[in-house]
C-alpha cells in the first residue's frame, strides 16, 4: 500500500507526516494531534474535503487553521 504524504505548515514552521493509502481525512487529523482535530479545513486537490473522504497517494493535501479576529 502506498503512503500519502501531508505537510502542514504555518507560518515559516512546518511539520510533515505519513498516512497509508486508503486513510480518511478524520484519522489523518486524529494523526496529526487533537490541535488539529476541530476549526479546520481540509483542501485536497483544490476541494474542501469532508471528515469521511479516504486519500491517496496522488493527492495534494492542505491544510488551514480557522482564524478568528476583527
């Protein structure tokens, strides 16, 4: 099975993990740690994923916190 490579970066700080084929975007955040569990959006190939959507090894994956303020 292939590995889907994700980075996350914020600001110049970055961060990459590995995730095996076939994995949803929950358990990929789940991954990630439980800052990244809630108030975000996931961008995979340019769409906003949903919790129960599975990756694959070709796709580009983005990451973004939501940012509140005025």
């Amino acid at each position: 099975m292939a590995l889907v490579r994700v980075e996350v970066k914020l600001s110049d700080k970055g961060e990459s993990i590995e995730a095996e084929e076939g994995v949803s975007v929950e358990s990929l955040l789940q991954k990630l740690g439980p800052q990244w569990r809630n108030n975000v959006i996931v961008i995979v190939n340019g769409r906003v994923a949903k919790a129960e959507d599975l990756l694959h090894a070709s796709d580009r994956i983005v990451i973004f916190p939501l940012l509140a303020g005025g």
